[in-house]
C-alpha cells in the first residue's frame, strides 16, 4: 500500500531545523544559568540574590529546549498538532524577545534579529497554505462496502 502522507514542504523542514537549533540554544542558556545559580551558592556571598532567579530560568530553558525538540520532532514527522505548538512556541518567543528589548542590557541588534526570525516563522505558518494543508489532521479514506 502506497504512502498517503503528503511531502513535507521545505519550509517546513526549514522551521524543523530551526526548532532544533533553538532546543540547543535553550538548553546551552540552562546550563549557564543553572552553574551561575550554584556559583552564587557556593560563594556564600551577599544574601544569596539572583540565585533563584538563575535557578528558576535555568529551569525554563530547559524546559524550553525539550520542548522545541518534541515540536522539531512533530514538524519533522508532519504531526498535525506541531502546526500549533510551534506557533504556541513562537508566540512566547515572539513576546519575551518585545519584553528583552525594553529591560535586556543584551545587544538590541541580536534581540531585533530573534523577534524578527520569531515573527517571519508566524507569518509563514498563517500565511502559507501549503503549511496549513500539509499539516492538517490525516484522515484515512473511507472506503465503500
């Protein structure tokens, strides 16, 4: 019996690839907070602040990370659910890069080029039919007895 499952579009693969760069990146930022939290223990300086703070977004990321890769996973597998976890997904990154420009002493070019990476993936999804159509619940033919 032939395959029913329709050809994944490019950029589709594309925003897969990118789930997953993300899922590194997130679990990259999750380990640095993370031993900066256990630093900060270990030095037993100050009133302990930041510590869990660093803590709690090490958590997050990690958090973060795991799920961009089951999202990268379900993208790459044209899960129907991944259309909307990845753009649950963005959303999110889309609204905490809007929140980094104004209280971030990060570089603005970098949190400017995040939002509008996280803002072109949104607008490719909504946009794009070919996304929607691809993605969309698989439902086996019924067949006359």
């Amino acid at each position: 019996m032939t395959d029913m499952l329709p050809k994944r579009p490019l950029g589709i693969t594309i925003v897969a690839i990118l789930m997953i760069v993300q899922g590194i990146a997130s679990i990259i930022f999750s380990l640095i907070f993370l031993l900066q939290s256990a630093q900060a223990m270990y030095a037993f300086y100050g009133n302990g602040e930041g510590v869990l703070s660093n803590a709690l977004l090490g958590c997050i990321f990690v958090i973060i990370g795991v799920v961009s890769f089951f999202v990268a996973w379900g993208l790459w597998k044209l899960q129907f659910w991944a259309y909307w976890a990845t753009i649950g997904l963005e959303i999110i990154g889309f609204l905490a890069g809007i929140a980094e420009i104004a209280t971030s002493s990060t570089p603005l070019w970098t949190i400017i080029g995040d939002v509008i990476l996280t803002a072109a993936i949104l607008i490719y999804f909504f946009v794009d039919a070919n996304v929607r159509a691809t993605l969309q619940p698989y439902r086996v033919p019924e067949q006359g007895l």
